[in-house]
C-alpha cells in the first residue's frame, strides 16, 4: 500500500521539506560515533505517517516489521510499546491489522503518537481548516511586517488578533539561540491560526504534528547528530509555506489509509509512566520498545521548542514535572527523593560498574554537580527498569514475547555499560526468561575522551534483547 501512496506523491510533485532526510545527511555524534549506513535509516517506502514528524532517535519501522514477523503477531494479540516515543511500533502494528496500545510519559510523544495511529480524522473538515489557518496565517503575517515568503498559501485574507509572544517563563526555557526572531514570530502566528480554526481537539493536534514538523526540520536554529546542536541563526524562514505542504501532505496519506480501511484497527495512546504502567488493563501478547538509554541525552531538550510552542509546558515546575515521570536515563532529570537506584542493590554486577564510575571520576577530578551523579543515575535507570518489568509482569500473559532495543554505552567518563545483559538480569529477577541478545548495529567511535586504557577507536553495540513471561 506504501507503494501506491509514494506513487501518488510523486505525481502530484509534493515537497514535504526543506531539510533533507536526517538519515542521509552527515551528521556529528556524541564521541565521534559513526554507524553502518543505512541500518537504522528510514526506509523511502515507510516515510508516509512515520515521517509525519519523528523523533531522531527513534529506531526504523523495518526492524519492527521484523520483529511483529519474528513473534508471528496477528490481529488476536495485542502489542504494547511501553516507551512509544512518536508511534513507530503502534503504526507498524496497525498497518498489520494488529491490535496495539502505548504509553509514553512525554506529553509530545503521546501527542505525536495519538494523531498518527488515529486514522479516522474527516479529511474533507481538516482541509477546510487548513485553508482558513493558512488565509488568518498570511495576513496575520502581513500586519506584522512579515513578508510572504511563498506563493502557496494565497487564500482569502482575515482580520488580525492581536501581538504574539512568549511568556517570560517560556523565554527562559526557550534553549538560547535555538529559535530567530522572525521565524519564531510567524511560528506564534500560526499557532494561533490553528487555535482558532481547527475547532475540535483532533484537529488541533493533526495540525500540531505539522507545526512540530515545521519547527523541527526547517524554523529553528538547531540540527542533530544524533545530539542537538545550534545551527546559523535564520534571519527568516518560510514558515507558512512549509507548513502548507506538510499538512497538505499529511492529509492525502490520511486520504489513502482511509480508503484502505486502516481507522478500523484499534489502537490506544495512554500518557503513562513505563515504570507504574497504571492506564494498562488489557492482558499483552508482545512488547516491542526501545527505552532510553542511560547516557547524557536530555530528551526534554531534544524536543523543547516544539514542546513550548505545543503549550505542553510553559514553566519550570511544568517542566519538572515531565522530567519526574519519565524513566532516570541521564542527570538533567535526577531528582534528591530519587529511590530508583535501590532497587538494584543485589545486583553486583551493576553495583561493580556504579563504583568503577565513581572511582573514574574522582581520579580524573571531575567534580561538577552532574559528574557526581554519574554513578547515581545508572543505578536509577536500571533500578527504574526493574520497577518497570514487576509492573509489566502483571499485565502480560504467560508466554508473551518482548522485545528491547537498547544500546551498550560509554557516556559516562568511558566506562563501559552493558545495557542488554544488565537488563536481562533485572528482567529475570521479575520473572521473564531470556531468550536471546542480538547485535542489532555498532557505532564506532574515533575522538575518545577520558579513556583510561587511550584507545584510538571503540565500537558500542546496540543490541535487542529477546524475553519471554514464564
């Protein structure tokens, strides 16, 4: 059915973006990392609804296919994504006829996540308001001195509101550089288009996901690689433009999953914590997920400004509040009442690496506030996994299968952790059997840095981790 849709595409000379493909574009990586081209890139034949917007960290839908194949998953069994970051599990099932539901304590992931696996949206009212957002938009932008920057959005023009700016707590959340003046203007400007157009909450978030899109890939100052950077400041960008061929974009693949049927095939989005799992009732045939990892990735960061302009949160406290739902995988979201890291007490062989971190870090005379969690937050992240685990135990059926994408890592002063084989100890202390950890890709790193050993080049592995419910 891809195939089809990418043909139409094609036809129709659609362009989704100005940024290019993250995928095929050279980046820069935490370590100097480079991985085999092409394994965890996104297949040309699945960008339709993945590509909607997706965070660049998540893992490719051909290796979930793979998997779905690998547990012979039908439309009896009902698939759970614990960490279901922007819904690439969830689509793959539901493409399938698979039953499937998600959790995710990210409140734009299950944003995200909701509006692509939710097929059923009327396509003719979101192109009606399209073209109302996109005439408010053009003229909003014209009062404000803000020039067009495209001839595709000339629509009939409405009367302006008023100012558009952030709040002094937004601003100061708002990572400094990250966003131009003009383009985060005309970002204001179109948000608010869509506030007022698209009327039910469906809609609004459908329009959302292509703001997200157009901040992400084109308005903002910042890239990946896979961590975020700082670009060149824009003087301007073509925000209206881009956002009118994404979303149109959006709802012709809509248009296509309609007509084949796919809003039939359930699929559910809770905002959840993976380690309490508190919205899950239903017994689960599978997991297939990719958690964090536990490193230095700060995945409030990664996504802040679309999160900002999402109104998701809006202060400090709002914030904080993110940061202490989710699973403790770097020192930006350890908190002093954590107790996570007890959980693990028993198990040596994570105890022996927390230490090895600790003594690493005082013969360096590393001495900063988050240096002295490093230690701390590995044994939270496996402690919380644990946590994690005991809850799914119950919600699972005897005999389900799992699946763990998870990556081996180094970022915490060179030392070495070994995320699948730790994660299968935790795991069978709760009850789950392993099956199997398999390499899934390496990453090879060539500027080291604090390595005890000066070793001139490393290869971490990212692996899957195979459990099964006794």
């Amino acid at each position: 059915m891809w195939e089809s849709l990418l043909m139409l595409q094609n036809s129709r000379q659609r362009i989704v973006s100005q940024d290019p493909d993250c995928s095929c574009r050279r980046r820069r990586e935490d370590h100097g990392m480079r991985v085999k081209a092409g394994i965890n890139a996104i297949q040309r034949k699945d960008r339709p609804v993945h590509d909607w917007y997706r965070f660049v960290l998540s893992y490719p839908p051909h290796l979930v296919r793979q998997l779905i194949e690998r547990f012979n998953l039908d439309q009896t069994d009902l698939l759970l994504d614990p960490f279901c970051g922007t819904g690439t599990t969830l689509i793959e099932a539901k493409l399938r006829g698979i039953p499937s539901i998600g959790c995710d304590a990210h409140p734009l992931a299950v944003l995200v996540s909701r509006v692509k696996t939710r097929f059923e949206v009327n396509c003719r009212n979101l192109r009606s308001a399209l073209r109302r957002i996109l005439a408010t938009g053009e003229r909003q932008m014209l009062r404000h001195n803000l020039g067009l920057l495209t001839f595709e959005t000339a629509f009939v023009r409405e009367e302006p509101g008023n100012g558009y700016r952030l709040t002094g707590d937004e601003q100061r959340l708002l990572p400094a550089g990250f966003m131009s003046e003009r383009p985060l203007l005309r970002l204001l400007i179109l948000r608010d288009g869509i506030e007022r157009h698209a009327k039910d909450q469906a809609a609004r978030n459908f329009f959302f996901v292509a703001l997200s899109h157009v901040i992400a890939r084109g308005a903002g100052n910042f890239a990946f690689g896979p961590e975020i950077y700082r670009t060149r400041p824009k003087e301007d960008y073509d925000v209206l433009g881009h956002f009118a061929r994404h979303a149109d974009l959006m709802i012709f693949e809509l248009e296509g999953l309609q007509k084949a049927g796919m809003e039939r095939v359930p699929s559910d989005v809770r905002a959840d914590d993976a380690r309490e799992l508190r919205t899950i009732s239903a017994p689960v045939s599978a997991v297939i997920t990719s958690p964090p990892y536990p490193n230095e990735k700060d995945y409030t960061r990664t996504t802040r400004v679309e999160s900002l302009l999402l109104k998701l949160f809006s202060d400090r406290a709002d914030l904080r509040g993110v940061k202490e739902s989710l699973l403790r995988s770097n020192t930006r979201n350890v908190f002093v009442n954590d107790r996570d890291g007890d959980e693990v007490a028993e198990f040596s062989s994570i105890n022996a690496v927390c230490q090895q971190i600790e003594r690493r870090r005082q013969e360096l005379g590393k001495t900063s506030g988050f240096e002295r969690l490093y230690h701390k937050v590995v044994a939270h992240y496996f402690g919380g996994m644990r946590r994690h685990f005991r809850a799914l135990y119950k919600k699972a059926l005897p005999g389900a299968k799992l699946a763990y994408v998870v990556g081996d890592q180094l970022s915490f002063l060179m030392v070495p952790v070994r995320t699948a084989a730790f994660l299968s100890e935790v795991a069978e202390a709760e009850g789950f059997r392993t099956r199997a950890i398999e390499l899934w890709r390496e990453r090879i790193g060539t500027k080291i840095r604090n390595s005890a050993s000066k070793e001139k080049l490393v290869r971490v592995a990212e692996e899957i981790l195979v459990l099964e419910r006794e």
